[in-house]
C-alpha cells in the first residue's frame, strides 16, 4: 500500500516534469542514470559489440598485410599497422570476382522483377477481384512459403536437367520466384487492403477496365510496398545458396556465395586476406542498398510476419 | 424499386449476349485467372511439381545420369539402419532446439532494450539487423577465420587473459563443432527475431504500463502479465519461422564444417545433398529431404494449434 502510493507520489511529480519536458520518452524518466547504465546501456553495448565484431573483423582481415595476419606475437592483432589494398586488387583485376558479382546482381535483378510482376498481379486479384476461392488461393501461396529449398534442390535439379537449363543462371532466375513470390504476395496484399476501394469504384464508374484501374491507381500508391517487396526479395536472392551450389557447374557461371566457398579454398594459409575481401565486397552492395532503405527493409520483415 | 428494375435485366442480357472475349475479358472469375496465372505458373512448375517429384524419388533408385525404378521403402530401411542417418537427425533436432530456444531468449531481451527511449534509437535499431543483411555464407566465412584452429581471435585473446593455455580446436572437436555452429545459428538469427517482436512490442499501447505502475506492478509483473500476453500471437509466427528455417538450414552449416568433423555436425540437409549430388545418389538424398516434412509439420502443426488456443483463451478474457 505505501508502495503504492510512493509510485503514485513519484508519477505525480513526474507528470509535472513531463508537462515541462514534454517528449516521447514514456516512462523512463522514472530511472536513474546509474541504472540504466546496467540495464540497458550495458547490455546493449555488449549485445551490438558481439554482433558486429565478425564485421569488424572481416574488414580488418581485408585490409591487413599478410605477415601480420599471422603473426599475432609482434603485432596487435585487433588493429593494422600498414593497411594495404593488395587482396581487394588482387580479388578484382586477378580473379573472376567481377564476373561473379554480375552474375549474382544480374539473378538476383531479374529475378525479383519476375517474382513482383507476378505478385502484384495476384495480390490485387486476392484482395480485390473476390474471386471463387480466391482465400483458400491465398492461404495456399502462404505455404508455398512455407516449404524450404533444402526439401526441393534434389528434385529440382532433375527438373532443371530435363528443361536443359542446367549449368545456366535462367535456372536460378526461374527458381527463385518460388522463394520471392509467397512472401511478396503476402506483403502487397497488405498493402492494397489499405488502398481505399471507393478510389476503384469511381474509377470503374468513368469506365477504367480492371488493368488501367491496376496500373494507374492502385501500383502508384502502393509505391512504398512495392519498394519493400523489391528490395527484400533482392536480399534473399543474394543470400540464395542451396540451389545456386546445385545447378551451377562451371566456375565462370557462379554466384558470389557459391564461387567464394568453393573457389577461394585452396590450402594456402595467406587465402584468409583474400576471402575476407571476397567476403567483405559481397556484402557492401547489400549493406550500401539497406542503409538507403532502412524503413522499408524493416516494414518488408515485420508486415510479412504480421499477416 | 426503379434501380431493381434496371438492373435485373440488364443482368440477363450481360450473361447472354455479350461475346465470349468481352466476357473473359470482364467477368470476375475469368480476370482472376489471368491475373493468377504467372504466380500460379512458378509455384506449380517450380514448387508443387517438385515437391511431388521429390516424395516419388525417395521410392526409386534414381542416380545422376539415368532415371531410376521403383524401389518401394528400400531407401528409407537403407537409411533406418544407417547410424549416420540418425545422428544427422539427432544434430538437425540438437541444432534446432538449442538454437531457436537461445534465439528466443536473446531476441526477446534484445527487443526489449530496443523498445526503450534513448539516443540514437533509430541508428541502433538499423545496425541491429546488419548480421540479417549480409549473406549467410559470407558472415560464416568470417565465423570460418574467427574459429581457425591456429589464428582464432578469440582462443589468442583468452590466452592473454590468461584463462586457457592452449588454443581451442573449435571446428576440429565434434562438441565443440556443434557449439561453434550453433552460436554462428544464434548469431545470424537473433536480429530478425528481435525486430519482429519490437514492431509487436510497439504495438502495446504505453498506458497500459502506466496504468500497471501506478497500481504497483514490478518490472516483471509488467512483462508477464502485459508484454508477454499481448506479444503471444506475433512470438508464434516468429517462432514458427525461426525453427523451421532453423531446421531447414543448409549453407551455415555447408560453409563453416560440411558435416564434419566424422558427420558431427551434419543436418539432414547437408546429409542429402551429400548422398543426392555429391554422391549422386539421387533417391537416397531425396527420401532424405523427404524425411524432413514429417517435422516440419509437426512444427507448424504444434504453432498453429498453439495460436488457436491462445486466441480462444484470450477470446474468454476479454468477456
């Protein structure tokens, strides 16, 4: 009971504080700093340390010198004394890296364009057509996203051998709108259940036909969705392993996951500068086009999972 | 009245009269179908097919090179007395379970120190989710240099604290495999579970914690009995995903040990696509990939029923 009202004592003279310093900072002016040092501070700063500390060191690796890679006696290792560019050159004017990269933006660009062409169009039929059956359709494309490639790549790999497409990146691009087209579905009929569908019968009422009502009303303001769906989709492609290990054969063909697991590893025991920088530009595209679209990529993962 | 009239006959006329390619062109059933058939194209060629395909595989000796004949179960008595077999499924079960239970745990935490006010918020929340960006294979190439057997960073650091002598053998002792693997799992995972649950967290509407400290509730009270009722729904869905792409994880595990060391880290996964490329025994790696939909049903099984249920019970609450 005094408890009680020791709380209420201290919220009262809070609210009074909050009417000075009125922020969104809901209830934290009830701790002190001292405690929130230990936490949230603290176990925050160790949580982010743990996390980003593979970068760091992926970057680090990248640039340093190869004596000092193992020599771990005479120098820091946690820091670098002469950085050098040498393995990031290495990578791009020795070896097919550059080829790799393109291979793997040229699938995972073409493949998304496909997966949101079709997404959008079964999106809007799903929400707005009515069609018969058109829920049990759309519980059913959410399995779809449901069944993972490691219990397809065998089975597919023979079906992309009867197509003769082995050994081919359309075999990639044709694959993986099975892994875009569930999820993007699903986002973008979130996105036009909030279109207002009185703009759609004014337009039905001056005569559009259903493909302009598409293209010229709903698309456009679906706008924020349809860049979430892209940019999200992109990032799986990139990050796609299982299938591009399986159909691709031949070194000048493959993806940079694929190319750097198998074509990097080669014994010697200075590899390690050079893998970093593999590892390192393969991932700054992804990082570069996030830190761009935070928001998006954000309301891509959380409006998947909330449907 | 007059509008009834109006429009019943004009109804009649619409389904008789009007062309065959204006009727395709307009009627609801038939625009959805058009508008349905690409996304219906790549799932069933690419999807449905293969599943089926892959099931009719695992009952036939079919190898890499020439179609094979019906076997009936002698793949799956093949793989019930293999012991590897076993122990791919008895890691794929380990692997999952510690894992998304960890990931569960750190994620939730993490979100909710996100959830609270302070600086730079925004910033901390999007570096957060960096580890879920960068492409699996490439962060487990750097996990591959952090557990080298001769140069870790982390066995050199512990050295010069003082608290081990030698250094630790991460990926060459099959215990130590398995934890090295499972804490990469962990740390690839934990971002995408945490901002899940914050946009869920976010939701809870602020007074309810207001009203709950000024009725004296604890720190904790207000976790249990607030955060993590309202939070029931979206943790199930995330969950859901968190262990079936748990389960399901091939490349983590392909990059970082490819099974070893002696098969001590194999996922089924890997196991298949061992016997069923590598080997090229393509039925005995597809009864193995068919092996695994029994769990991920019961997975997905085990959260449905688990929503249903909280969804019924909060339904009771509220009356």
């Amino acid at each position: 009971m005094t408890e009680t009202a020791a709380q209420a004592k201290t919220a009262v003279q809070a609210a009074s504080a909050l009417v000075k310093n009125d922020e969104s900072e809901g209830m934290s002016y009830l701790e002190s700093l001292p405690r929130r040092l230990v936490t949230l501070y603290l176990p925050l700063f160790i949580i982010l340390v743990v996390l980003l500390f593979p970068f760091y060191w992926m970057g680090l690796t990248a640039i340093k010198p190869d004596e000092q890679l193992i020599d771990m006696e005479t120098y820091n290792p946690f820091w670098v004394i002469h950085p050098t560019l040498k393995h990031i050159t290495k990578l791009l004017f020795e070896t097919e890296y550059p080829r790799w990269l393109w291979n793997t933006m040229y699938v995972a660009a073409c493949a998304t364009t496909l997966s949101i062409i079709a997404s959008v169009l079964s999106a809007y039929a799903i929400v707005r057509l009515r069609f018969k059956g058109g829920e049990a359709v759309g519980v059913l494309i959410f399995f779809a996203y449901l069944v993972p490639p490691s219990i397809l790549f065998i089975p597919l790999a023979s079906v992309i051998q009867a197509y003769g497409l082995f050994d081919s990146p359309l075999s990639l691009i044709l694959v993986y709108p099975t892994l875009l087209i569930p999820f993007s579905t699903w986002l973008l009929m979130g996105y036009f259940k909030t279109i207002p569908f009185e703009l759609e019968e004014c337009a039905l009422i001056d005569g559009a036909s259903r493909w302009q009502i598409l293209t010229r009303i709903v698309i456009p303001l679906a706008i924020p969705g349809l860049i979430s769906a892209f940019i999200f989709s992109f990032t799986l492609c990139w990050n796609e392993f299982i299938y591009a290990l399986t159909f691709l054969q031949s070194t000048p063909n493959k993806t940079v996951p694929v190319a750097i697991v198998n074509e990097f590893v080669d014994g010697d025991i200075y590899k390690w500068g050079s893998l970093m920088a593999g590892a390192l530009v393969g991932s700054l595209p992804l990082v570069i086009l996030y830190a761009f679209f935070v928001e998006h990529y954000v309301s891509a993962m959380t409006g998947a999972v909330k449907e | 009245m007059t509008t009834m009239q109006t429009s019943m006959p004009a109804r009649v006329v619409h389904t008789d009269t009007r062309p065959l390619w204006e009727r395709l062109r307009t009627n609801r059933n038939w625009l959805a179908l058009w508008f349905m058939l690409p996304t219906a194209a790549f799932l069933i060629l690419f999807l449905a097919y293969p599943l089926g395909l892959g099931v009719w595989m695992s009952f036939t000796d079919e190898r890499i090179g020439r179609t094979g004949v019906f076997i009936g179960l002698e793949n799956y008595d093949w793989l019930w007395h293999d012991s590897i077999f076993w122990l791919s499924v008895f890691n794929t079960l380990l692997y999952t379970i510690i894992a998304s239970a960890i990931k569960f745990a750190i994620g939730l935490y993490l979100a909710l120190l996100l959830n609270r006010h302070m600086p730079f918020k925004a910033m901390i929340r999007a570096i957060v989710l960096v580890p879920f960006i960068v492409p699996t294979v490439l962060s487990a190439i750097a996990f591959w240099w952090i557990y080298d057997s001769q140069f870790s960073i982390v066995s050199w650091s512990l050295i010069k604290l003082g608290l081990i002598d030698h250094n630790i053998n991460f990926l060459g002792d099959p215990n130590m495999a398995r934890a090295s693997v499972i804490f990469a799992n962990i740390w690839r995972g934990v971002p995408f579970v945490a901002i899940t649950l914050l946009a869920g967290l976010q939701t809870v509407s602020p007074s309810l914690y207001e009203a709950a400290t000024l009725d004296g509730a604890t720190d904790w009270q207000r976790f249990r009995y607030i955060t993590y009722p309202l939070l029931t729904p979206i943790i199930a869905v995330v969950m859901t995903f968190s262990v079936l792409f748990t389960f399901t994880d091939f490349q983590l595990v392909w990059a970082l040990t490819r099974g070893g060391p002696v098969n001590a880290t194999h996922l089924m996964a890997t196991l298949s696509y061992q016997r069923g490329i590598l080997s090229g025994r393509l039925g005995e790696g597809a009864a193995i990939a068919t092996a695994m939909i029994p769990f991920l049903l019961a997975a997905i099984a085990i959260s449905w029923f688990g929503m249903q249920r909280r969804k019924w019970q909060q339904g009771s609450d509220n009356d």
